[in-house]
C-alpha cells in the first residue's frame, strides 16, 4: 500500500511544475493529481514529429518520465526531491494523432526508491486512444542537503 508524506501533495507539485521549464516549453499539461498517480496530456504539434510524421520517441520518453516522476513525488516528504535512477520505455505503437495521454502511478513504494510505471496513449483521427508506450522506472528520493 502507497502513503504520502506530504499531504499538501497538490500544490507541491503545481509549484515544481511552475519551475519544469522543458516540460512547459515542450507543452505538457498536468490534468490530474491523486496519491501515487499523475495524469496529463499534450497537443500535438509539428515540433514534436520527426520526419515521418510520427510523434517523436523522445517526446514519449520525456512525458512518461514526467508522469512518473511527479507520481512519486507525490509520496516523498515535502522537502525532498524525485529523480530518474532507471528508466525503460517500450514503443509498441507509432504515434500518429492529435494528442497524447500520459499516465504514471507508483507501484510499489520504498524509502530511498520507489518502483514506477507509466502509459503512453495517442488519440488518432478517429478519435481513439491508443496505447503507444509503456515505460517503467526506479525513481531515487533525494533529500535536502
């Protein structure tokens, strides 16, 4: 079972959005915060496709390690930090649509690591999500010096 140790969870992580410049640049929304889990999305746009016109794998890795990211520090004390020990992304679709759909939850909490796992889905012309990428993640708690 997942517990926080920050119960003003939300905000924590609105305000370390506020200061993700490359998330922000590159256009990903957060839509939704709950304990251990974080969705969000992103209008796609020309920037973010290669040159087959398919959503480029970096912009996949960067969303799902966002969302997984700030699952796990929605647990970690309110002075502590999140970041990537290990991260591996499996592409199982293209991405060829108008939007991604991010989502990353905890799977299983430790104190120093937390075990991550995140969904990548791209809703297509037809207006149908689908699942483009699974990534997974070990997630280190880094504390205040």
């Amino acid at each position: 079972m997942i517990k926080t140790y920050n119960p003003d969870f939300k905000n924590t992580i609105l305000q370390k959005l506020e200061r993700q410049s490359f998330i922000n640049f590159i256009g990903f929304q957060i839509t939704n915060i709950a304990e251990g889990l974080i969705e969000g999305e992103l209008d796609l746009e020309e920037r973010h496709l290669q040159s087959r016109g398919i959503v480029h794998g970096g912009v996949i890795a960067t969303i799902a390690d966002t969302a997984i990211g700030f699952a796990a520090t929605t647990l970690v004390p309110k002075d502590c930090a999140v970041v990537t020990a290990e991260l591996k992304v499996s592409y199982l679709n293209p991405g060829i649509g108008t939007k991604l759909l991010a989502k990353g939850w905890v799977l299983k909490q430790g104190k120093n690591l937390n075990f991550c796992e995140a969904e990548v889905f791209c809703i297509n012309k037809d207006n149908v999500a689908v699942l483009i990428a699974k990534a997974s993640a070990s997630m280190a708690t880094v504390s205040p010096e």
